[in-house]
C-alpha cells in the first residue's frame, strides 16, 4: 500500500483526485492538502511515498513546496501537476521534481502515471547513475524550441505559418526537419524546401515531436568513435519513432499515446550520443566490449559506467519534466519488464520498435514480456509492419 499526498488550491480538482484514485483503494491510500503550508504539516508528522502538487498556489508554489519535501523526505517521489505554460518553469527547478503530469489529464492518465512511478523513481534515484550524470560535460537545458511549439498547437489560433515561424529560427531543427519531409517514406512528387510546406506536409504534432528531438540531438557533439556514427543513431531513432507509432496506432491507441510512442521512439537512445560526447574513450570501450563479449550494449555500459544509457537519457528527460510516458519508454526499452505497468503502453511499441527497426537488432526482442502482457500474438503483424516501413524507405 502506498501513501499519496495530492496538494491543490481547486477544491474542486482536490475532490476529483480522491474521487479517481478511490478505485486504486487497495494500492494507493489518498490524502489531500489545501495549500503548501497545509501540506507541510502533514509532512512534518508522516511520510508520505508520493507528493503530487499543483504548480501555482498562493502563499507556497508547487517548486517551493516540493524543493522542502526533498529536503525532508529525500526518499518520496515528488510530482508537479500543471499546465503547459507552467513546463519550463518546472524544468527549470532541476533536481526538484521527478516527473510531471500535464494539466488538464484523463482519469487513466493520472492512473498510469501513478502506477510508473514506483519502478520508475527507483531506477531514476541510483547513486551510480546520478554520479554518471554528473560527469557529462553540461545537461543541456529544457528545449524551448518544443515548448514554443506546444504552446502554438494550443493555442486558439494555432496555424501552421507560425510553427514554420518557429522552427525557421533555428537552422538545425530546420534541416532535420527537411530531411525527414523530403524522406522517400513521404514520396512526395516535388522536393520540400521551405518549413512552412514541411511542416503542412507532416502535421503540426510530428513536427513538434520532431523538432524536441532534433534539439536534443544537436545539443551534443560527439567526436567520430571507431563504433559508433550519430548519423547511424539518427537514422535508427527516426526508424524507430516511425515503426513505435505506426504500431500504436495498429493497436488502437489513442492519439497522445501514439505521439507520447513517436516522441520516445526517436529519443530513446539520446543516452549514446550523451556518453559518446562526455565520455568518449569510456563509451568507446563499453562498444567494444558489447561487441567481443556479445553482450547487449547496456550490459557492457554498466560493466564501464555503473549505469547505463536508457538510464542516463530517462534522467535528462525526468529533470525536464517530459510526460511519463516518455521517461519510462526511454528507461526501460532495453528491459521492458521492469516497468510495474503491464500492459501495452508506448514503452511496449518502442522496445518493440528498437528491436525491429534495423533487422539486425531483434535479438534484444524479450518475448517473455510481449506474453507477460498479452501481446506476443502480435508480433508477426509488428514484423510486417516493419518490413513494409523499411520497404518505403527504400524506395
Ligand atoms: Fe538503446
Ligand atoms: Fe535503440
């Protein structure tokens, strides 16, 4: 049984969390605080496993409240509930919360999230990895590129010539963004060179989820490794981000968990390029040392590193406080049953998606998590889907 402590000045939306959570009565035992200061003292006489709090509530904010609990109960998972607006405020506060859950959300939303956060925050909290996340050369800060872009979909008056506004304004972004609109899976009869055709060629959410990972991706410069190509790992992440959504959507899933599967897809192995430019010489040998002793890349980095790279990545992601959906995608594609959600989420379509992108990756397929969850009948249509993807392409 865990202890969830929800923190929120709309009574409402306080009554509402009670109200949903009621059915996890057995898993989650519910108390809730009117403010900051209120919450303080339920802290001061018990912990609590999870404090989730709204960002922006008079007297104590959502940061203030939650950088205290971290003092006082270092071991409590710390949540921020808020809108968009409020992202890059609470990226900002690194090390403050572990994760977010954007304003408004579903029932099942809050649900899923909560059900993460056990497996998740665990992995997150390692000594090893926060010492190894300490060694890169600079944690790149949140990508307001992204930001930007959510904030126009959202908006009223959201029209493709400002997201192609945006996008000009940054010259790398712009180039991926080309690249992936001329790409002979869109087989289009004339070349695209402005942002403005791109982005009404691919739609203002791929553009968006493209655009986060090209800023990532161009936030690390990695000098050339005997073993590893960024170009390779580019190529593979937008394989993969293509064939995560393309099953989710065979799947049926609903629209953001096909784009929360899209966006960790293409993001899912940014932990590479961040040791490949930190720590060159050691990724270096961890490469090596997967090749000669035919073990899985993970298992050689935490022989080099004590961590790994899904760890690594699923950290920046967490301190930047992308959705959930995402940090566990990207922590866990490697090893997938040790998410404590078992059921076909997007970490589901981008482990599949890692390993059916390239034929050359499928032996890191953990068929006994696709039977785990009730899915392993499908894998023969996810193979084909794969095939006819990798097909377009070269055509
Ligand atoms: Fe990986
Ligand atoms: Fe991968």
């Amino acid at each position: 049984m865990k202890r969830i402590l929800f923190v929120e000045d709309n009574e409402v939306l306080l009554q509402l969390y009670s109200i949903m959570l009621s059915s996890e009565r057995d898993q989650w035992e519910t108390t809730v605080a009117p403010d900051g200061q209120a919450a303080m003292e339920l802290l001061r006489h018990s912990a609590f496993d999870v404090v989730a709090s709204d960002m922006q509530m008079p007297g104590m904010s959502g940061i203030e409240l939650l950088t205290e609990v971290r003092k006082m109960h270092p071991q409590t998972s710390r949540i921020i509930i808020s809108g968009v607006s409020d992202q890059a405020a609470a990226a900002d506060s690194l090390n403050c919360t572990h994760l977010f859950i954007p304003k408004p959300f579903e029932v099942d939303t809050l649900r899923a999230t909560l059900a993460r956060i056990v497996s998740l925050d665990a992995y997150l909290k390692d000594d090893k990895l926060r010492g190894l996340a300490g060694k890169m050369r600079s944690l790149p800060s949140f990508p307001m590129v992204y930001l930007e872009i959510i904030q126009e979909i959202e908006s009223p008056n959201s029209c493709v010539s400002n997201i192609a506004k945006i996008i000009a304004k940054d010259p790398a972004i712009t180039a991926k963004i080309l690249q992936v609109a001329n790409s002979a899976a869109i087989g289009l009869p004339e070349p695209v060179n402005d942002p403005m055709e791109a982005v009404s060629q691919l739609g203002m959410t791929t553009v968006r989820s493209l655009a986060l990972s090209a800023q990532v991706f161009s936030s690390f410069k990695p000098g050339r490794l005997k073993h590893f190509s960024a170009e390779t790992l580019w190529t593979h992440l937008m394989n993969s981000g293509d064939l995560a959504r393309t099953i989710m959507r065979r799947e049926r899933a609903d629209f953001i968990e096909s784009e929360d599967a899209f966006t960790a897809g293409m993001l899912h192995d940014i932990g590479q390029l961040m040791l490949a430019d930190s720590l060159p010489d050691e990724f270096e040998k961890a490469l090596a040392l997967a090749e000669t002793e035919k073990i899985s890349l993970p298992e050689a980095e935490l022989e080099v590193f004590g961590a790994t790279h899904t760890g690594l990545a699923a950290y920046l992601f967490g301190l930047w406080g992308l959705p959930a959906a995402i940090v566990e995608a990207v922590a866990f594609h490697h090893d997938p049953v040790k998410s404590d959600l078992k059921e076909f989420t997007a970490l589901t379509a981008v482990h599949v998606a890692n390993a059916l992108s390239d034929e050359t990756e499928s032996a890191n397929l953990n068929l006994d998590y696709l039977e785990l969850i009730g899915v392993a009948d499908r894998l023969n249509d996810w193979r084909d889907t794969a095939a006819e993807l990798r097909s377009e392409q070269m055509a």
